[in-house]
C-alpha cells in the first residue's frame, strides 16, 4: 500500500515531508494543517471472492520504504476493521507525519477502490485537526503485497502513483510458541515413570519424550523447552499428557494415564491441571 500525506501550508518540517512517495512540490493552499490532504497508496492483496471480505483483507500493518530529498521515510498504514492509522517515520524512528480515519472498499467497474475518509492528521497522535478531503486508490492484492494506484480519483496537484506495501503484522505477530517445563505437582503413578507429551497449536504439533528417561514420583520439574514456530496470542494450544511405568508404551495407546487439555496463548503464563484426583500438575509457556 502507498499512503502519502501532504501538507498545504504549516510548518518547515511538514512542508519538507509533502513530497515522500512522488517527489512532488506541496501543493499551495490558503489554509494552514487544516488544509492537510492525505492520499493512500494500498499496494498487492490477492483476490478475493465478495466485496464484503475485503476490509478483512486489508487487516493488518503495511510498511513501504521511500527516498525523498535525500532521506529515507517508512510509510506505516494500519487497518483494523473500518478504522486506518498511518504514519511517516523517519530513519531514526521519530513520527513525521500521522493521520486517521476511516475506510471502506468499493468497486469501481472491474477495479477494486479503498475510499479513506472522515480524515484527521498532524504531526503527531496527540496533535490532530480535521482535514477536508476524501481519497480513493485503486488496489491489487497478492497475500502479502499490495499495490496500489493513487491520484487517479480527480485532479490533484500530486502526479498519478503506483506503489507497492508489504504486509508486516502477520510476521510481527507470528512467534514460537514455547513450552518451558511441566511441575508435576502430584503424579498417578506410585514408582518412577516415563512421560510423552504433544502439543498442537492448528495443524502443528510437536513432541516431548525422552527415551529410557525416569522422572521421580511426585515434586519434580520436568523442562521441555518444546517450540512450536509461527504462532499468534490468543491462539489455543491443545496438549496430550501421557505416563506409563514401562519404557516404551508411554507414547501409545496402551499407557496407564492420559490427560488431554488445553489452554489460551499468551505473551506468558501457566494453568494448573487436575486429570485425576491423584494427579496434579501444571504448564509453563511463553512467546518468543
């Protein structure tokens, strides 16, 4: 997605920023920020199938990087639901420029249009005045990469754009899911036992089991340390815990305890377990 924003009139700083993504000179206005204009470049969504999952498809962040004036500027848009944040970030990370609003998607004959409206922008997230415009882009979709045209709506000062945005938050978002240790608080079998454990968060799963490996009764900490790669909070993690006194069958069918169980991820955290009521333990994890 190509999102630019341009300031009429204002300060020097925002008057230096109106050319990121075209190079174009700030148009000339009588207002002062008032004045500010926003145009969005959305670049790269595959298609999809009913206009109705199209802001869906547009969920997330999308990062672009531009030269202008000899300096480099990301462009960060966000859209969540019906709402858009954007932002000009200069190269040590400071906000230049910040806007927001709402969005909706349209057709337009055989091209699909993001409309941006009811628009407010600034110089910062505390330091925003309405702006009297709308903006319509057209846009393409391609899993991760959006490419979008902008300035095609109507007459513009700014020459016609074509940009292409690369979806972040999933990557962001996705971390590995780490299972720390199991405290076996209290355990069902009365000697030493041999331990299985699977874990699956969608269609992953992976396994803890040391072969021949004996843990005490009850009291002991047992560390995993099993990953799980490519997971979001909120997701949930379905586990099976197996025991059995004999080396070999505490992976089958034929072991003498199961628990299965399950819990919500998040950055960090535990959840005790009673399968029995012999038995006790509880689940350490954490996203990294």
């Amino acid at each position: 997605m190509h999102f630019l924003i341009y300031l009429a009139s204002g300060s020097a700083a925002c008057q230096k920023l109106s050319a990121v993504g075209n190079q174009t000179k700030p148009m000339k206005h009588k207002n002062n920020i008032s004045s500010l204009t926003i145009a969005v470049v959305l670049s790269a969504l595959g298609p999809l199938t009913a206009l109705a999952n199209e802001l869906d498809a547009l969920a997330g962040k999308w990062v672009a990087k531009v030269e202008a004036q000899g300096q480099t500027f990301k462009q960060v848009l966000e859209i969540k639901k019906n709402k858009f944040t954007f932002e000009i970030v200069r190269d040590g990370g400071q906000t230049a420029l910040y806007a927001e609003g709402e969005v909706k998607a349209e057709n337009l004959g055989p091209f699909k249009t993001a409309k941006f409206y009811n628009l407010k922008g600034g110089t910062s997230a505390t330091d925003l005045q309405e702006v009297d415009d709308e903006r319509a882009v057209i846009y393409s979709l391609d899993g991760n990469e959006m490419t979008v045209a902008a300035n095609f709506d109507k007459e513009r000062p700014e020459p016609p754009t074509a940009t292409k945005y690369v979806r972040t938050a999933a990557m962001e978002e996705a971390k590995g899911l780490v299972i720390d240790k199991i405290v076996m608080h209290k355990s069902p079998q009365s000697t030493e036992y041999y331990l299985c454990f699977d874990a699956t968060v969608g269609a992953a799963t992976k396994r803890f089991n040391v072969p021949d490996k004996t843990y005490e009764k009850d009291g002991v900490t047992i560390v995993t340390d099993l990953t799980i790669p490519n997971v979001g909070p909120d997701a949930t993690c379905k586990f099976v815990l197996k025991l059995d006194d004999l080396a070999g069958d505490e992976c089958g069918e034929d072991m003498d305890n199961r628990s299965d169980g399950s819990f919500t991820i998040t950055d960090s955290g535990s959840k005790e377990f009673k399968p029995e009521g012999q038995w006790r333990y509880t689940l350490y994890w954490h996203l990294k």
